[in-house]
C-alpha cells in the first residue's frame, strides 16, 4: 500500500537572488523526495517564497521596483534555480497569494485567537530585520549584534502589537519534543532546543504596524491597522500550500509534514514557534525537523550582509547539475559547517566523478562492444536498496550512504583489473566478466538515482540498451 510524504524546505527570503547555500538545502531535500519516490510512496515536496518580510520591503524600495514586481522577479529565480538543479518542486507556494495564503494565515490566526492565545499591548524591543524577529540584550554577540547577521545594526522599536502566549506552551513543547512526538534530527539540535525550553518563554510580537510594514502582507482579521507577523504567516506556507483553509480534503490528505528540512539558524521558528501554533490552533504537528547546518566562506557562514554570497548558478553552468549535487551531498556532513571551495570542487570532481564513476561506465561499456554485450532488463518495479544504504539515507547521512556506492565502485574497478578483460580470448569467459561488471554498474546507478538523477538515468538507459555502447564521458575532467 502506498503511503504518503510530505517533504518541505524552509521558506526563503527573496529579497535577493538564491546563493549557494538555498542550493544546498534544495538538493538535500530533493534526495530525501526522490528516495521516497522510488519505493513508491506519494510524495509531495513543498517549498515557496517567504514575501511578506519588512526585508523585501527596504530591498524593493532601495531598488526601485514596486514591492509585488520585485518578490515575483526574485521567486523566480529561486523556481528557476530548482530546476537547474534538477530539484522536483510539487508546490512552490508563495507568500503574497491573496487567495490561498492569507485565507490560510488568517484561519490560523483565528484558529488560535478563539483559544484566547492573542493579545494586544505596548513593546518596545531590538529588532533584526534579518531575521525578522525581535532579541533580548542577553542573545546578542559580544558586540551587541545579531549572531546570525554580524555587522549588521539592529533596530529599536517600539508600537502596540499583538502578542501569542508562547508562555503557555511550554511545558506541552518539552513534552512533544522530548517524547519525540515532534522529532529533531539530529540529537544536538533536539538538546539545543529542550535547553532553550528550560528558560522561561517569554510571550512573542506576531504582528506589525502597517506604519512599519508599508501596508504589505497578511492583514490581521479584525485590525486593519496591522498585518501578521511574516514569521507566522511564512510558517503557515507548509499548510497553505497544501490547502489548509481552502482545500480541507487535499490539507487533511497530507498534513502533517513527514519532514521539514530546515537550517539550524532558524530552529527555534520552527521547533518552538511553529509547533506552539499549532498546538493552540488544535492542529497535528509535524513529524520531523531535519537541521542542517551551514556552508561556510574562509569560515564565515554565507551571508549577503558579509558580502561572501556564492552564486549556485554560475557554478551549474560551468560544471553540470550532477556534479554540484554529488560536491553537496558527498563532500559535507548535513550536521557540521562546512567550507565551500571551488578549488576544493574541483578536485573532487575529477578524482570521484571523472576518474571514479565517469571512468568505471567508460571502460565497461568499451570493453561490452567487443562482445556485442546486451544490457540488463530494466529493474522490474521499486528497487531492492541495501539495509545499510536505507538506514543511512534514512538518517540524512547523505555523505555516508554516497561513501558506500563509492567504496562500491572502487570494488567494481578492482574486480576489472583483476580479471583483466582486454586479456581474455574466450568469448564466453569474456561475457561473464563484463556481464558482472555492468550489473555492478547498473546497481550503482539504482542506488545513485536519489543523489544524481540525470546520470543515474543515462546510465541505466546505457546499460539495459539492446546492446551497451560507448557514450560521452559522464565527467569530463577539468583540467
């Protein structure tokens, strides 16, 4: 019986283009889909435009470019950016759609309005436009700035806003948190959020004057003089997307999410603030928060403000799709920083793709023409994975299952030049070799089919052909 899965990225700022690390999580969360997709399951994978910040806002304005013109042209580059990537969006919902995401937003804020959960008063506090949230003196880095956005000078602000009672929460939020009914993967971020739990939650701003939005986003029900807090509209975007407020059947078919795959930046959004909304609107939870965590530039996280912004698409035109997929998804752990690098790239490249796995399908499929080798049948429905490929793709340890196929491909390149088939006159003796060689390639290619779709597919066609040929190499070094 299939089942369902319902996958989600975080919701980017558009603000600007799409720098390498949205790239990154794209990919991540793209793999975890196709691996799904491959055993059958239904699978949507859910991303969007987060549009209704205070941040679009100044970029419009410095720009010059009316505010819905300018997120349209910018959401497109994200869109465009997936594609490149071959990264399979099923909803890509954005955040200014008067019809399905403020209905949305406004349902939920109802939702936990009728619990008395939304009040009205006086604040005054130090805002990040960055991250879009309001911090206490005591979470700033020594220099008094956000530790997210470093140089960047925060704003002191001060209006009547609405208030949820995050207060009320807390113990329901360390309970689903540490029973696992909501799951953070990995275990330092699950202890990262039940440690901020230990102090007292203080209640949180989830509106803004229209003063300070300019009259953009999701109008608070009731009040026209405010409009909802972008966090707590752009976290409803894995609810509107899928219907929540105007399709019950489709929403009730796939909610909750299976996964959101998130960066450990703005965990807190989505491992306190998200599942305490939801608690008092009465809605079922999400089932995991997959936190990743950075790229890095000579050690600095990628940030605009710090100027070190890498741009993904330069890079896929110069190397392909599948060769950026492989450097993120093999040369990184999603649970530590690390460096990004071209020089580092392309080593890589040539080491793992075009002298690893561009050289293994080149010399067997070179070797099959002598024998007018005919390839294998196509697998026959879902593919058989092994038990330790499962358990690590299934843990988000991308880079630990891609290790296994390429100790995998390093055992068919032995068993090639152990059996030395360019020295076999028997024909007979010949044909088992290869035949051997190209059921190991194409079991690779099966497994590789989540992590690099584009070349998992060529060689499969490759492979099972009427009769195996030489193709163009599938890495070409870079000299």
């Amino acid at each position: 019986m299939k089942q369902k899965f319902y996958i989600t990225t975080a919701i980017p700022y558009v603000n600007a283009k799409p720098h390498v690390g949205h790239a990154l999580e794209f990919v991540q969360a793209d793999t975890i889909a196709r691996y799904y997709r491959l055993l059958g399951d239904n699978v949507i994978l859910l991303s969007g435009a987060d549009e209704n910040a205070l941040k679009n806002v100044q970029a419009a304005e410095i720009a010059g470019i009316p505010i819905q013109q300018f997120v349209d042209t910018n959401a497109q580059l994200f869109k465009e950016l997936a594609e490149k990537l071959h990264v399979q969006f099923d909803v890509f919902q954005k955040g200014s759609d008067t019809i399905h995401h403020f209905t949305a937003s406004q349902k939920l804020w109802e939702s936990c309005n009728t619990q008395g959960d939304i009040y009205k008063k006086e604040y005054q506090g130090l805002y990040c436009v960055g991250c879009e949230v309001f911090y206490t003196a005591d979470e700033l880095d020594a220099n008094g700035e956000c530790r997210e956005h470093p140089g960047k000078k925060l704003d002191l602000v001060s209006e009547s806003n609405y208030f949820f009672r995050l207060s009320k929460y807390q113990q329901k939020l360390i309970d689903v948190v540490l029973s696992d009914q909501l799951k953070i993967v990995p275990a330092t971020r699950k202890n990262e959020v039940l440690a901020f739990l230990k102090q007292p939650l203080a209640d949180i701003s989830i509106s803004r004057s229209n003063e300070r939005a300019k009259n953009w986003g999701v109008p608070v029900p009731g009040d026209s003089s405010q409009r909802i807090y972008v966090w707590f509209d752009a976290l409803n975007i894995y609810q509107s997307g899928i219907g929540y407020g105007w399709d019950e059947e489709n929403y009730s078919k796939w909610w909750p999410a299976d996964v959101h795959v998130i960066g450990k930046g703005i965990l807190r959004f989505h491992a306190i603030y998200w599942p305490a909304f939801l608690l008092s609107a009465k809605l079922q939870l999400p089932k995991t928060i997959f936190v990743h965590d950075y790229f890095t530039v000579n050690g600095q996280k990628m940030s605009k403000t710090l100027g070190n912004v890498i741009d993904p698409i330069e890079l896929i035109q110069k190397y392909g799709a599948d060769s950026l997929r492989y450097y993120f998804l093999a040369r990184f752990s999603p649970f530590n920083d690390g460096d990004f690098s071209e020089s580092d790239f392309k080593i890589v490249y040539n080491a793992d793709l075009a002298n690893g796995l561009g050289n293994l399908v080149a010399r067997v499929a070179k070797l099959s023409e002598k024998v007018t080798l005919q390839g294998h049948s196509r697998a026959g429905g879902n593919p058989v994975f092994s038990t330790e490929y499962i358990s690590l793709l299934t843990q988000y340890k991308f880079n630990e299952a891609l290790a296994v196929l390429w100790q995998k491909i390093g055992e068919a390149d032995k068993f090639i030049n152990d059996n030395e088939p360019w020295k076999i006159s028997d024909q007979a003796k010949l044909t088992e070799v290869l035949t051997h060689a190209a059921g190991e390639i194409l079991t690779i290619a099966y497994h590789l089919q989540p992590f690099l779709p584009a070349t998992a597919e060529k060689i499969i066609t490759q492979f099972t052909a009427l009769k195996i040929t030489s193709q163009p190499p599938l890495f070409p070094r870079i000299s």
